[in-house]
C-alpha cells in the first residue's frame, strides 16, 4: 500500500485513536500505525499548557494529518477543562483559522 492508499487508514487511525498524555516527556502523541504524532508542552500550572511544537512523522506530512491533530488535541484539551497557550505557530494559525470556537481555553500574552 503505498502513501496515498494508505492517508485515509492513517486519517481513521488519527481520528479513532485516544490521546495519550506522555507527562515525563511533555508530550501529547495520537497512534499512527507503527508511529505518533506528537505535540510537546510545558506545563504552566496544573490546568495550564503551553502547546510548544507538533509533530507529524515525515511520511504524512503535507496530507492533512497536522490540522486533524490539531483539533483532536484542541478537543481534547477543552473536555478536560483545560487552558492552553499557543507558542507553536502551526497551532496558532489552525487556531485562528476556527473563528472563535477554541478560543474559550485559550490564553494570550
């Protein structure tokens, strides 16, 4: 199966799979197959996250897999009542892209 077959498995994949919060490497990361995407952060206090740099595995990147990550990790945050800080620019582009609707959580300098 090659890279384009194979984005919508890894798309269901990103969707489906639970966020997985790695707090000794400050790392959130979602199942890819036999890889993560992956978001580093700091923690600002216990219901604070600076959401510092996303990854996506090189292989998927440029097919979407960053944006669903995003709002998965946005969606992710704002059910556990949590507030972030967005230092990653990929973040604050996606972010402010969505109008207003994850910007309850969010918070500015």
């Amino acid at each position: 199966m090659n890279r384009v077959s194979n984005i919508n498995v890894i798309k269901t994949m990103l969707i489906k799979n639970p966020v997985e919060d790695v707090a000794a490497k400050k790392m959130f990361r979602v199942a890819l197959n036999k890889s993560h995407a992956t978001l580093i952060y700091n923690k600002i206090n216990p219901n604070t996250y600076d959401l510092i740099h996303t990854f996506i595995p090189k292989r998927y990147q440029g097919t979407g897999l960053g944006s669903i990550f995003a709002f998965k990790i946005f969606d992710y945050l704002i059910e556990k009542n949590l507030k972030y800080k967005l230092t990653c620019e990929f973040l604050i582009k996606i972010c402010d892209k969505t109008k207003g609707k994850y910007e309850l959580n969010r918070i500015k300098d």
